[in-house]
C-alpha cells in the first residue's frame, strides 16, 4: 500500500508547496478521514480521504514535463539575478516542486526534463544509464576531416578532460548533430572547439527517442505522458 507523509500528499495534488502544507494543516483545513490532520501524519493513498477545505485531493504519484527551453535563461529552480526555467512554469509545477533532471547552459535552448520524481531524474542524468542526448549545432568553422573519428574514439582535452566516445553526423557545411550520454560542463560546446568547429548556436532536439514537440514555443511546456516517458530509455 502506498503511504506518505500528509505533507509529500498534498504536494503531490499539487494543492500546495511543503511549507503552504504545512500552514493549512496548523489552521485546521486539511482533514483526514473527516478528523483534523497533524503535521508528519501518514496518509495511504488507496484507502483514506484527504479533504482541503472540504475539497478531496487527489494524489499523483508523479509528474513530468517537457520544456522548449529558450536561449537567456537559467537551468536552476532559483537565482537572485537571472530568470530560471522554474519561473516559466506554471503554479502547479512549482507546488509540486519539479526540479531540472540535467542541465542545458544559458545561451542553450531545446529539449528540457523537469519532474518531482528523482529516480526518474537520476536515470535521464547518469552516463551509467547510457540515455543518448541528441544536439544540433550550428559552429562557425567547418570541422576538421576527422572530427568523427575523434569524438568517436573519446576525446581529451589539454587540461586532462576526458570525454566518453560520442557521435557526430555532419548536416550541412556548417552544421552538426550530436549525440552523447553524458553531460559535463559544456560538454558538446568543448567537444566541437577540440575538432575546430566553435558553436555558434546550439540545441537539445531529443533525450532517447523522445523528441522536442514542435509544437511547444519557446518557454513553453507540457505534461508528458507515461509511454512518452518511456522513450527516453528506447535506444536509437
């Protein structure tokens, strides 16, 4: 049987953050079963009524969103300077209290994970799961003539980073594709500078063979779906 704590319950709702939670519960608004809830009470999902202001929630064990990250923001949940892609998402997300699984750099847009669900995360994240990341980018030199065979070979760099071998297609004079699973700082950025090829401008368009809907605008995003989510750990 599934049960959690009354507090991670209504997050889940996505009736309130931990601490909104934990204010509605102290003035009496939050009831179990018909009786006044307490602070750290166990709920099992399957069997009890949770009610906010006589209003049932609903417990969902998850969500996961996909983002068409823009160019100008953060990958964080919050910065004292910068807008972060948690302040383009709706109330809902942020109550629930999704978090980036990964990171694409500021001036990166494309394909973005954020969900409550840290297994889920680990796993889109970790080199040892393997999940491929698919980009494309536009460099402002052609890469050398063998810059598929280094990066497949696994690159190091001159101060000692080691990169695991990677793939890159080449789909015009001026523009490449991509593909690793593993995500250090400016990974594909320092990877493209090391065959001679400066990127100019760079996306993510798909984790496995889920891709970036085409659809969603810039900034925007959406709920995926369980099959949806699946992709991510289709091989391709």
């Amino acid at each position: 049987m599934p049960v959690f704590r009354l507090e991670r319950f209504m997050t889940s709702s996505g009736s309130a953050t931990r601490s909104q939670a934990r204010g509605l519960i102290r003035t009496g608004r939050v009831l179990i079963n018909g009786a006044p809830a307490k602070i750290g009470m166990r709920v099992d999902t399957e069997k009890d009524l949770v009610t906010l202001d006589g209003e049932p929630l609903n417990f969902v064990s998850r969500v996961v969103y996909m983002m068409n990250k823009p160019k100008g923001v953060v990958t964080a949940t919050e910065d004292e300077k910068e807008k972060t892609v948690l302040d383009l998402m709706d109330d809902y997300a942020k109550k629930r209290g999704v978090a980036p699984a990964g990171r694409l750099d500021k001036d990166t847009e494309g394909l973005l994970i954020l969900t409550d669900d840290g297994e889920l995360a680990h796993s889109i994240i970790a080199p040892v799961k393997g999940v491929v990341k698919t980009y494309e980018a536009e460099v402002s030199v052609v890469p050398a003539p063998d810059a598929e065979e280094r990066i497949a070979a696994g690159l190091t760099l001159w101060d000692g980073t080691q990169f695991l071998p990677a793939k890159m297609e080449r789909l015009g004079e001026y523009q490449v594709r991509v593909f690793l699973s593993e995500g250090k700082y400016h990974e594909v950025k320092r990877m493209l500078a090391a065959v001679g090829a400066p990127v100019a401008k760079l996306k993510r368009v798909a984790i496995g063979r889920l891709r970036l809907d085409p659809a969603l605008e810039p900034g925007a995003s959406r709920l995926l779906s369980d099959s949806e989510v699946a992709l991510m750990f289709e091989d391709i």
